[in-house]
C-alpha cells in the first residue's frame, strides 16, 4: 500500500510554520494563523431576492436624489403646480368628511359598522388564504370559476336577445336601487 500525502493534511513539522513566516512580514510573523483566500461573490442568478431587492432599492434611491437635485425652470414649474394641487385636494377631502361625519345622527353605530366590516375584511382575507393553502381546493374552484363564465357567457352574452334582456335586468335593477330617475 502506497502512502500518499494530502495537501490538506495538517503537519506537525515546523518547516511548514517556518516556511510560512518567512513569507509574511515581520508584524504578521508573531502569529501562527493561516488564512484562507476569500470566496468570490456569488453570480447574479444564484442572489437572494433579498440582495436584489435591496439594489433595486438603492437604486430607485439614486435616481430620485438626482431628480430631486436636478434644476431647470420647467421642471420647478411643475412642481410647485403639482404642490398646490395635493395641498388642496386632501383638505377639500378632509372639509367633506367632517361635512358628511356632522351631519350623521348616530356616530357610535357608524363607528362600529365600520369596525364591524374592517375585521369581516381581515378575516375574509385569512379563509381565502387558508383555502389557497390547501393542495386541490384552489385548482378547483378556478375551474367552477371558468366554467360558470363560460355558461354566463353563452346564456347572456352570445344571441341578441338574450343581451337585450339583461341589459333590461340590469337597468330594472339599477332603477329599483337608485329609483326613478
């Protein structure tokens, strides 16, 4: 059985520590660490999204700095425009929901719809998750899906006559929630 001798095998001789002294300097020479050399940064394919988020980020950053610190008289002109057009409208907004807010008689009953329906949202929002999460369920409700556009389609949409009826029901309903107009 031949022996062969590894390049990786560790040594107790001290030439190997010698032989490394010798070619460091002398501030390094007190040391016995060796190093290894430092990898290369991985390709562009094999980054994480978090790392190309990140330089998408920093880039979109780079090009509103420069916009922001680019002068031309075109350019401030259609800024301060822009300015007082969003300074006015979220006050108008907000004059008009104080307006509508006033004029309601039960504010406590307003108050609790709307926090009654911001978590039916929140919940509504975790079923349809949880039913996205499940292996077959998804696949199958799209093809319901398909399916009943498909039969809408071809009962309402496809003859002349049948679009005239709905049109009809459509106006019909439309009428009955606003009313007559």
């Amino acid at each position: 059985m031949a022996s062969t001798t590894s390049p990786f095998s560790l040594s107790s001789s001290s030439t190997l520590v010698d032989g490394k002294t010798t070619r460091q300097s002398s501030a390094a020479a007190s040391s016995q660490c060796v190093t290894l050399p430092t990898l290369p940064p991985p390709p562009p394919a094999v980054q994480s999204r978090a790392a190309r988020t990140t330089a998408y980020c920093r880039k979109i950053a780079r090009n509103v700095a420069a916009m922001a610190t680019s002068t031309g008289e075109v350019a401030t002109a259609e800024t301060t425009t822009a300015e007082t057009a969003t300074t006015e409208l979220p006050s108008e907004f907000v004059q008009k929901i104080q307006e509508v807010w006033d004029k309601v008689d039960d504010k406590y009953a307003v108050s609790s719809l709307g926090v009654a329906a911001f978590i039916l949202l929140w919940s509504s929002t975790g079923v349809v998750s949880a039913i996205d999460r499940l292996p077959l369920i998804p696949g199958v409700l799209e093809l319901v899906g398909i399916g009943y556009t498909g039969w809408f389609a071809y009962k309402n949409l496809i003859f002349k006559p049948d679009r005239e009826a709905l049109i009809a029901k459509i106006k019909d309903l439309y009428n009955d929630i606003l009313g007559s107009s």
